[in-house]
C-alpha cells in the first residue's frame, strides 16, 4: 500500500502501512505519517521521519528550531530501557596552553581571557624539564577580562608533572608561566582544560613526600571519638590549640602496683611510672643516678666533691712546727685573667694563738719561693693555673684588707676554719698573713681551691 495524502491540521497527514517506504521528497517539517497497522505517528523534522507517538500514546522529542537536530535517544544495554543521552562537554583553552619552549627567565601569558561563567572547574596541568621562577606558575582571576583582581600561584621543578584544579575564584582567568635562570626548556607543555562538572584534584601516593607546592584542599573538620559509655564525644583542644591528651586508663599488660605507693595523690589519681633518673656524664655519655640500699635516698656528692673527682680541686697545705712571739708566714695567690675563676677555702690551726689576714691586690712583690700546688685527684694530671709563692722577701703594698681571723690565745690552742668559699677575682693577687701571737708556737694551715667556669 502506498503513503497517500490527507489534509490535517498539519497540511497534511501521510497514511500507510509499516511496510511501505514514507515519502521524503517535498515534504514539510511538521507534516506527521500515520501507519494504520501499528497505529505509530511519526513527524518529519526536516530531515528525517521521528516517532512521536506508538498506539496512541504521546511522545516527546526535543529538537534544535534552528538546526533541526533532535536529541538522541540510546538504549541501555544493562537495563535495555531507553535513556537520553546527555553531554556536559569540557573542551582545551587553547589561548592558555601552549607546548613553545622558553629561554631563562622567559614568560609565558596566555593570548586571552577565558570565560568560566558556563564551567565547574578549571585544570591546569604542567610540565617542564627546567625548574620555574619562584611562583613562576600564575593562574589569574579576573571579574572583566582585563584586570587581574586575584591570583593562585606555585614554583614548579623541574621533570615533576603537576596537575593542579581550582573551582573558578572569578569569571574569567588567564595562565602566566615564568621559567627559571637554569636554561632553556625542551620539554614544556601546558595544559589548560574546562570542565563543566567537578573532578578529583589532584592526587598523591601515600608513600610520596608533600611539599608546599603540591596543590591542596583547605578541609576543616571536628575529631570524634568512642567513648567508653558508647557515646562519640568531640576532642578538645587546649587554649594554645594543642590536641589534649589524658591518659586515664592502663593497658593491662602495663603493671601498676608498687607496695608503698598511693596512687591517690592529693584526692587525684595518678598514674604510676617506673621509672630511672639518669644524669649527664659528659656531652656523649649519660649514666643512671642510684639510691641507697637502706633508706632510698639518693646518693650524692657536694660540687666540691665532685670537683675532686674531676681533677679540677687543689691544695696547698703545710706546717711550721716551732715559731716565736711575731713570725709571719706569708703566702701569695695570683688568680689567671680567664672566666675560670678560683673557689678558696681555708683552715689555720695554732698552738698558742696567732692572728689570720686576707688582703686583696697585693703589689710590689719580689723574692719568694714558688709553691706548685698539689691536686687532690691524685689520679689527675690536671695542673692549677694559680701562681703561688711563700714568704715574699718584700711587698711594697698589701692591698685592701677583705678579713681577719685570730686562732688561740695564750696557752690555749686555737683553730680557725673558713669552709664558706670566697670566689677570688680573676686577674688579681691575693696574700694570706698569719702572724704567730706567742713563744714556742706551732702553726699549720691549709688552703683549698677549684677552679671552675661559670655557667652563666
């Protein structure tokens, strides 16, 4: 049966079978076709026959006016329904790639401004066998096209291919790239895409170190946790911003009895740490500090002590068996003009009394006989750097008198014992003066010293 013509609201209406071929010759867009054994109806489109309705029921069918393109239709081969097919389509900015290789500190700016009024996301990707200037990538933001309003920026190195993504900060952008002073590249490509829907950004390995040009997400977030009562509670911070952490609970393979140890210290619980105290031996070495056995005190040593066994404590100490009425004995230090300075104590013992004098800035002094002091680490090859000498055959002045002491009198023996320390200055003479009281005397004396370097 052939298509035959009838009149319609449409101009005309085309009547035929399924079988036979519709007519398409001088046909105008809009007249429809009715096939009387399917009862389809179809339209030409102007160029070509679309069903619009299948046994009565009516379709719709989105056409270009312009073009008389009519949107497609595709079935799914999972569901095998029929499903329109959409395209959001992206597309390169040509304007703001490029692959031209630039000399040293040469600049690429893209030709113009990209439009990202229609677009989600912008994608950038780079790479380059020459380290860039420093923020030698720019990718500009502006609200007309002509001035730069904002811009995002990165130093890129050499032979890394960065992909960076941004969501449009502004209508439209434009990319400037500026190489480094290492030379000239020969790898340089630039790539600029828009898209109309969003896309991952950019992404790491886990193992690959992150470096501040990497591209990056700002995500503020609120930690949470499970509480032992089975409710997530947020994690505080303390007033300088720090994560705070309470250890309220022990691991139970973490031991935490001690016989003679509350663990409730001024009505708190306290956690219970065993623990060593260890001190510092010397820059390299640190050793553990031990108690007593019996009562648990720590043991100790008094600094001067510990000087001893530094090799770092001197001596001089003598004797004069029998003196008369009036002799002087005379000894004279001389402190070194460093910041390691002398420590001095002394004791003088006399049988029959004498009197003790400390001056300071003797002067004028000649003859003498020089002492070499004795160090009490006898283990130690440490020298003193005090010069000392006896009985000065003459001193032209003594010097500012810094103390007096007087030991025995009379038949009685006396012993004078100076244990606080006098720090002497540094670059200064001392002279010590004992004066025998009484006949038939007998005097010793001892003075001791460390010479150390203050901390501060």
């Amino acid at each position: 049966m052939k298509w035959s013509p009838t009149i319609g609201p449409d101009l005309y209406i085309w009547v035929g079978v399924s079988t036979a071929t519709k007519p398409t010759a001088g046909i105008l867009a809009g007249q429809r076709a009715f096939e009387t054994d399917t009862q389809d109806e179809y339209k030409w489109w102007g160029n070509a026959w679309v069903k619009v309705s299948s046994k009565g029921a009516s379709n719709v069918v989105i056409q270009d006016p312009t073009t008389g393109d009519v949107a497609r239709v595709k079935e799914n081969a999972n569901t095998n329904s029929n499903e329109l097919l959409v395209n959001l389509e992206g597309h390169e900015c040509p304007e703001n790639s490029t692959t031209a290789q630039l000399g040293a500190d040469a600049v690429f700016t893209g030709s113009g401004w990209q439009d990202t009024l229609d677009y989600g996301v912008l994608s950038v990707n780079i790479t380059t066998d020459q380290n860039s200037a420093t923020d030698g990538l720019e990718i500009q933001w502006s609200d007309d096209g002509i001035s730069v309003n904002d811009y995002d920026y990165f130093t890129i190195l050499a032979n890394q291919s960065k992909t960076f993504t941004f969501g449009p900060a502004n209508r439209y952008y434009r990319i400037k790239y500026t190489n480094g002073s290492g030379g000239t590249t020969t790898t340089l490509s630039i790539t600029s895409l828009v898209r109309r829907v969003y896309v991952k950004p950019s992404s790491h390995r886990i193992n690959d170190s992150i470096v501040g040009e990497d591209d990056a997400e700002l995500v503020k977030s609120v930690l949470t946790g499970l509480a032992p009562d089975g409710a997530f509670k947020n994690v505080q911070v303390t007033n300088a911003g720090n994560q705070k952490i309470s250890i309220e609970e022990f691991d139970g393979a973490v031991s935490s009895t001690m016989d003679s140890f509350s663990d409730n210290i001024d009505g708190e619980t306290g956690l219970l740490v065993a623990a060593g105290i260890y001190g510092r031996v010397s820059d390299t070495i640190l050793a553990p500090i031990s108690i007593d056995s019996s009562t648990h005190a720590i043991n100790a040593i008094t600094y001067e002590h510990h000087e001893i066994h530094g090799g770092s404590h001197y001596n001089y100490c003598d004797y004069l068996a029998a003196t008369g009425s009036g002799t002087v004995i005379e000894f004279i230090f001389t402190t070194p003009n460093t910041t390691k300075w002398v420590h001095l104590t002394f004791d003088v013992f006399s049988a029959t009394g004498a009197t003790i004098q400390l001056y300071e800035g003797t002067s004028g002094i000649t003859g003498g006989t020089p002492i070499t002091p004795r160090n009490n680490n006898r283990n130690s090859s440490n020298t003193s750097d005090v010069t000392l000498l006896k009985d000065p055959s003459a001193i032209t002045s003594d010097g500012a008198r810094a103390a007096g002491f007087l030991a025995g009198a009379g038949r009685n023996s006396g012993f004078v014992a100076r244990d606080k320390e006098y720090i002497l200055a540094q670059n200064q003479t001392y002279m010590v003066r004992i004066t025998s009281t009484a006949a038939s005397n007998a005097i010793s004396w001892c003075a001791e010293w460390y010479e150390h370097t203050d901390k501060n």
